[in-house]
C-alpha cells in the first residue's frame, strides 16, 4: 500500500510544472467565484421549548495545537462534544488525532445539537448526508460569530449509514475542514442491527487525508487560487489524522468504515497480500440485505 502511494507521489510532483502552466490561464468563471461578496446572515436559532430530544449534545468548534509531526505541534481547528443526555455510545473521541469525535445515532431519535464557536472567524456545521429541515441544514445564510451558539433540533431520518459534519461558512469551508473541522456521524437501524455485523472494537472507523505541512509543521491550504477552486494533493498520508497510524487486530472480521477526506486524491485500497474485501454499503448505506454475505 506505501508502495502504491509513493508511487503517486512521485507521478504528481512530476507533473507539477505541467498543472501549473495549465493554471496560469484561469478560466473567468473561477476568478468571479473567487471575488464573490459575503452573504447576509440571520439570527442563531434558538431551543425551542416544544421540542423534547432524546439525545441533545453541546458541540463546541476551537483553535487547537496537536503534534502530528515530530518536532512542533500543529495549529488546527477542531470540534469537541459534551453528551449531555442520550446512550453513552453518543459521542466516542478518536485517541490523539485533531478530528472531531464520532457522533453515533439511531433512526427516530430526537436530537439536540447546541453549537458554540470560539473561532476568530464566522463558522456553521452542516450534517453532509441527513435528511434535515432547511432550518437545520447548516446553511452559511445562519454562520455564527465567536460566542454564539446555534440550536439545531431534528429527528434522526435516516437509514443505517455513515455521514460527516463539517463546517459550511461562505467562502471559509474548505479552509476550515482542511484545518481539522470534519467528524464522522454512524446512524444505525434496526434492519442493520439484524446483520450482527461486527461492533465495538472490531468497527473501525479510518479517515484518509492527505495533507501538506511546511517546515514549522504547520498546515499549508491552497497556495493560489486554482487549488481553491479544483482541490490539490498533498505530500503526506494521514490515518485518523496521525502519520503512523497502526492497529492491532485479532484474527477475525473487521468492519471499517472508511472515509476519503481529502481535497483531490482518489484511493484504491487492498491487503498486500490481496485477501478480499467485503463491500457491504457505501454513503448512502448499507446494500439490500440480500447481497450482504460475510461468509
């Protein structure tokens, strides 16, 4: 697998020269949604006494330092979560990596999500994937400043699947998921649960990014305006966001629930030793049942 990436490595810095010429005539309509002006905002949304959750979390985006790289730590960005009522399995944070916790649901809930900012920076958090009210979605129309908190209140629609949130600001969302704001969102069901697929410590959630760091260990988003609007590779392959992600496993059946969170590379994943995969769903959930087979 190392072997693979650093092969595509290598083809990319070769063709770098290449992208660029190519960029250097920008086509008009990447300048005009470059130079696009700031929308209005509304009021934050506040809890709404009629609403009654089942589940109601405080979630909480923040400048943050993590080491990544030996040597200096790492300006990021990053959610945290308090679980103030629901299952305990709610909220599950990834051991040492910036991202955001793994947020866990199940169809039919009611959910309460109380987000408060203390970026230097208007923020929003849209739950990619779910089915929510306009009101709900994270629209950058509804982005909040340092200090204030949205209220998003909605009933868990969906089927069995993996989401992600991330924020959603005018002009800020990439640079803000690039800088660590992104999490994964596992909804269950009951038609998932009567698969006895593996659990617990034998389902793993792994983000794949690619990212680019400078000498001081610091993140480097988009160095011109055609990275900004295509997506861009970087020089380095994080695993839940840490450079030597390993884990031990048992001699069983995993089930992984695998994330692409990175601007441009695409991925194609196997075991060196070619055993086979099972692909049991994608983002929009797991197959019909008939196809599932993990014999």
């Amino acid at each position: 697998m190392n072997k693979s990436i650093n092969l595509s490595r290598r083809r990319f810095f070769k063709k770098t020269g290449a992208g660029l010429l190519v960029g250097a005539g920008l086509p008009s309509w990447l300048q005009a949604m470059e130079g696009m002006s700031e929308l209005p905002k509304r009021a934050p949304n506040k809890a709404s006494p009629n609403f009654h959750p089942d589940v109601e979390i405080d979630l909480l985006t923040k400048p943050s330092t993590i080491s990544i790289l030996p040597g200096q730590p790492t300006q990021v960005l990053q959610y945290v979560a308090k679980l103030i009522k629901g299952p305990a399995n709610t909220v599950t944070e990834i051991p040492g990596s910036y991202l955001g916790p793994i947020l866990r649901f199940e169809k039919g809930q009611k959910i309460r999500i109380n987000l408060r900012s203390e970026l230097n920076e208007p923020t929003i958090t849209h739950w990619h994937g779910l089915h929510v009210p306009a009101l709900m979605d994270g629209h950058p129309l509804y982005a909040i400043d340092k200090g204030q908190v949205f209220v998003y209140e909605f009933e868990m629609l969906n089927r069995a699947s993996m989401s992600i949130y991330h924020p959603h600001p005018h002009n800020m969302t990439a640079s803000q998921v690039y800088h660590g704001l992104a999490g994964a969102l596992l909804v269950t069901d009951p038609e998932e649960q009567r698969l006895g697929l593996p659990n617990g410590e034998y389902e793993i959630p792994l983000v794949i990014q690619d990212r680019r760091f400078d000498d001081n260990n610091q993140l480097v988003y988009a160095s011109h305006m055609r990275d900004r609007m295509m997506g861009f590779y970087g020089d380095r392959i994080l695993i839940n966001g840490r450079p030597d992600f390993n884990l031990d496993v048992a001699s069983r059946a995993y089930r992984f629930r695998i994330l692409n969170g990175s601007t441009a590379r695409i991925y194609k994943l196997a075991w060196d030793d070619n055993s086979p995969i099972t692909v049991i769903g994608t983002d929009g959930g797991c197959w019909s049942l008939r196809f599932i087979n993990l014999m």
